[in-house]
C-alpha cells in the first residue's frame, strides 16, 4: 500500500508587529489512498481570507482545484487557521467536538475566537474527530489541547517516519525547546503536557508558525525546508522601520482558568459523521 505523502502548501510564520500580529499559519495536504483505494486529499488550517489568493494559486501549481479537496481538517478554531474553509463548501469540516462546542459560546477574552467564529462553522458540513480515528490508513488524530480546548494534530506514518501536524500545540521550533506556548486560551499545564507528547512521538513535527523540524540527539533544531520569505512595500532602511529579536513573553488568556469557560466545552454533543 502508498504510505500517505505529506505537502507544505504554504508555509507558517511567526511575525509579530508593535503594530499587530502578522498571523500565517503552515497549510498542509495530505495525500494517499482512501479505505475504499481511490486517492483521498486533506487540507489541514486552510489560514485566513489574506492568504486565500496565494493558497489558491498554490493549489493550482500542483494541479488542484477547491473541488479536489476531500476533506479539512481544523487543528483548531482560530480566525487564522480557518478563515478559507468556505472556499471548499462541498467538503466535510473535521475537527474535536470540544473545540467546536467551544467555538459557538467562546470566552469574551478570547480575540483568536471571535463570536461569529461558530456561524461560520455550523454554515459547513461538521464531521467531528478526536483522538484514535483514522482518517486515511495511516493517517490518524492526536489530542493535543492546552492552546485551546480541542487543539488536535494530524499522525502521517510514511517515508519520513511519523510526521506529526500540529498547528498551535506546537508553534514553532524554540516551543519544543523551551517547552512553553507563546500563546495560551485554554490551560497551560495542558499546553506543556501536549508539547512534549508531540516532541516525544513525532520524527519530524509541522508546527503551526513555523518550517518543518526535527530534533536531533543533542536537542538541536534541524529544520527540513529552507526559509525563504519576502516582504514588500517596505525597505530595511526605512525611517522609523526597525527589527527586533527579543523573544516575546508567554501570554496566557485572561480567565482562561474560569469554571464559565470551561464549562462551554465540558461536556461536547455527541459526534457526528
């Protein structure tokens, strides 16, 4: 049988302005044969409306259309992971029931989900998934809240090993160093237990801000895409424009430890295929 083959669409950055955020998240397809044997293709975090243009043309470089797209899968509910998702109407929308609870009665002080982010999703075809279902052989889902209350990532068993997707679980490579989430909307001891789940079952790990890695015996950072990046409409001797490498603080949501928020993803309704 193919092992499943695994695609950067577009890749994740972690850019951050005093202005704002720049919020791009790593886009994945994931291709291999149905349980039936016919090709099967996953798009997991379809990123956000600024993206859309340059996702579509991606697509297209590989030949596809909207329409090729079998199923999405969300690792989460945030604006930047899942904006695009009406662009395959036709598609299932895969995601943890907790998450999708979540996403219609979000906490007030949660920004990354505002509260139309449940009306965009229920205008979809929901498929809710959780930990242990297969998705494709050899494609299957890993629970990995903390970021959020259904944060979730996507296991590709093929040539690489075990490839592990796992949007915001794990944002980028200094995450799995430093074991702590730049960012926290449900729980942070959740957070740090799924960061080191990942980084202890994954060969190679897709974090959601930035390139692919893997990390070696010695705990270093060995990344497997180049990094290639360009910025317009702006020069690096602008007046008043400057570059700043301080490492940003952890942030943990505001309430996020309060019983009304967890309540709104206690208890999830019964899945749905």
């Amino acid at each position: 049988m193919t092992a499943p083959r695994i695609d950067v669409v577009l890749d994740g950055f972690g850019i951050n302005t005093d202005a704002g955020r720049i919020a791009m998240c790593e886009v994945i397809l994931i291709e291999g044969p149905g349980a039936d044997g016919r090709p099967l293709r996953i798009l997991v975090d379809p990123a956000h409306v600024g993206r859309r243009t340059y996702l579509l043309d991606a697509l297209a470089g590989r030949g596809l259309a909207p329409g090729d797209i079998d199923l999405v899968v969300l690792t989460h509910g945030h604006w930047d992971h899942m904006q695009n998702i009406d662009v395959f109407a036709h598609a299932p929308v895969c995601l943890h029931p907790d998450e999708r609870r979540y996403c219609g009665q979000p906490h007030p002080n949660d920004w990354a989900t505002p509260a139309w982010t449940g009306a965009i999703l229920e205008r979809m075809q929901v498929r809710e998934i959780a930990e242990g279902d297969e998705l494709m052989p050899g494609v299957g889902v890993v629970d990995l809240p903390g970021h959020s209350p259904g944060s979730i990532g996507i296991a590709v068993q093929g040539e690489q090993g075990l490839s592990l997707v796992t949007g915001d679980a794990l944002h980028s490579a200094s995450t799995a160093l430093t074991r702590q989430s730049p960012l926290v909307f449900w729980d942070a001891g959740e957070a740090v237990a799924s960061i080191d789940r990942a980084v202890g079952m994954a060969d190679v790990i897709y974090p959601g801000h930035d390139r692919p890695f893997r990390l070696t015996a010695g705990r270093q950072v060995e990344y497997v895409r180049p990094f290639s990046l360009t910025i317009t409409g702006t020069l690096p001797g602008r007046p008043g424009l400057r570059f700043d490498d301080t490492p940003r603080q952890p942030w943990v949501m505001p309430g996020s430890g309060e019983p009304a928020s967890r309540g709104q993803a206690a208890s999830a309704p019964g899945r749905t295929g």
